[in-house]
C-alpha cells in the first residue's frame, strides 16, 4: 500500500520515528544509570533526551497523519488508530515527565522527586513501545508504505 507522505518515492513517516523512539529510550535509561551514579548530569541530559523525542514525534506525526487520512481498508485502521492512540498518549505522558523535571525551574531533581517523573517516563515508553509493535504491524502485516512490484 503506497503511502502520500513520501519524498522521492519513499514513505517520510518511517524515516522520523526512530528519532522520539531513540531518544526516548535513551532517556529511560538515563534515569536508570542515574540511580547508580547518582551524577545529576544524567538527570539533565535525560531532560534534553525527553524534549528532543517530544520534538521528533512531532515531526513523525505530521507525515503519519497524512499516511493515516490514506487508509481505507477498515482492519488496517482499526490498528493504525490504536497506534496513533498510544503515540498521543506517549507524547502526553512524555510532556507531563519533563514538566515535572522542570518544576524546580530545572534543578536536579532528587530523591523521591526524580522518582515520580521516572516511573511516568516509564509509562510513557511502555506506551511508546507498544505502538511502535502497532506500527511494525502496519507495515509488516498490512504493507503501509511497501511498494509492491510486480514482475
């Protein structure tokens, strides 16, 4: 199924996820190594980590909407409504971590106050996780974005 989003012939929404899917990964286990090392460096570079996915999925959204508006097959939207579901609900809960960083006006956070917008960043890449398996099915199963040629 070709897509209407695509530069040169190829889809552009593939080209951006792995952008918020990185980032945001990254930024998980940031926290994580944080509790190791306790070097609050890693706090801020998880700030940055977290805006920059906030940012790319933004972009990855623009050409998966127009992708999205394409779909007529009532199955294969069925999944990509789940998939964007989870990535709207990804970039919320994504928002709500950093604003929770930020409310000491980007003081390092610690102890129980880091842990409540790591355990919301954790729900928000399990979130993000999940649609990218959705997505995987869409192009997998359902060929969004596949050109098939016929020889």
């Amino acid at each position: 199924m070709q897509t209407k989003a695509s530069f040169t012939g190829e889809p552009v929404h593939p080209m951006f996820v792995h952008y918020p899917i990185a980032l945001w990964t990254l930024s998980v286990i940031t926290d994580a190594v944080f509790y190791f090392f306790r070097n609050t460096s890693l706090v801020l570079i998880s700030k940055f980590l977290i805006a920059a996915g906030i940012i790319g999925a933004v972009l990855a959204a623009i050409p998966g909407l127009i992708d999205w508006w394409s779909i007529t097959d009532p199955v294969v939207r069925k999944t990509a409504n789940w998939h964007a579901r989870l990535n709207i609900a990804a970039v919320i809960i994504f928002g709500a971590s950093l604003y929770l960083r930020m409310k000491n006006y980007g003081a390092p956070l610690v102890g129980f106050h880091l842990k409540i917008p790591f355990a919301v960043s954790l729900v928000g890449w399990i979130a993000m996780a999940i649609s990218a398996s959705l997505g995987g099915k869409l192009v997998y199963e359902h060929r969004m974005g596949v050109k098939e040629e016929v020889i």
